[in-house]
C-alpha cells in the first residue's frame, strides 16, 4: 500500500568531511586535465526532490538546501544558492572552502567568465 513521505528536517548533512571530499575532487580534476567540476542539487531528470541516493551537492557541501549549485576548480569553490538560502548555506558551509554566491547577483556562467 502507498505510504506518504513527507519533508523532514533531519541535518543529514556531511559537512565535516567536507575539505577531504574536496581535495578528492580536486585531485580528479586535476589528474584528468579539466578546468572543473559542476554539481548541480539535482538528479539525471532535474527533479526538485531528489533520492537520498543523487543528493550529491549534500554530500560533498553539506548544503542541504533543495537548490543550489557548487562549482569547483583547482583553486577555488563555490556555492551559487538563491535568496531563500543564503542563511542556510551560510551556517551549513565551511566558509574555508567554499564561497557563498548568490545566484541571480553572481551567475554561474559570470562567475566561471
């Protein structure tokens, strides 16, 4: 029988092994010769709600938002969040690795440009 599921506010989180996921990254960009690494808060068909197996952006970020996107480089990382979630992003980020970019001030194609 279906059983609903609703929102639940659990901090699941992994923002504590957030710098050695990022070096990870870091270390892959690097290896394969790439600018780069773009993770969107989405799944493979852009749902809003994703699986608690696609959320990525949680994983690496420990940003539990339900929109956002995180763009790392050899050098640099941000978080591009809009207006609902800066305050979010803002207690749930390491501000060591991360930057807070508002999305629609600071786009991503501008930030990358």
């Amino acid at each position: 029988m279906f059983q609903a599921q609703f929102q639940t506010f659990d901090d699941a989180s992994s923002g504590a092994q957030a710098p050695a996921r990022i070096a990870a990254v870091r270390a892959e960009i690097k290896a394969r010769g790439l600018s780069g690494f773009i993770l969107p808060r989405a799944d493979a068909h852009q749902n809003e709600y994703v699986p608690p197996s696609e959320e990525r952006l949680a994983w690496l970020t420990g940003f539990t938002g339900s929109a956002g996107t995180a763009i790392i480089t050899a050098d640099r990382a941000v978080l591009f969040v809009d207006g609902r979630y800066t305050l979010q992003a803002r207690d749930q980020i390491d501000a060591s690795l991360f930057t807070i970019a508002h999305l629609v001030e600071t786009p991503p194609a501008q930030w990358i440009g």
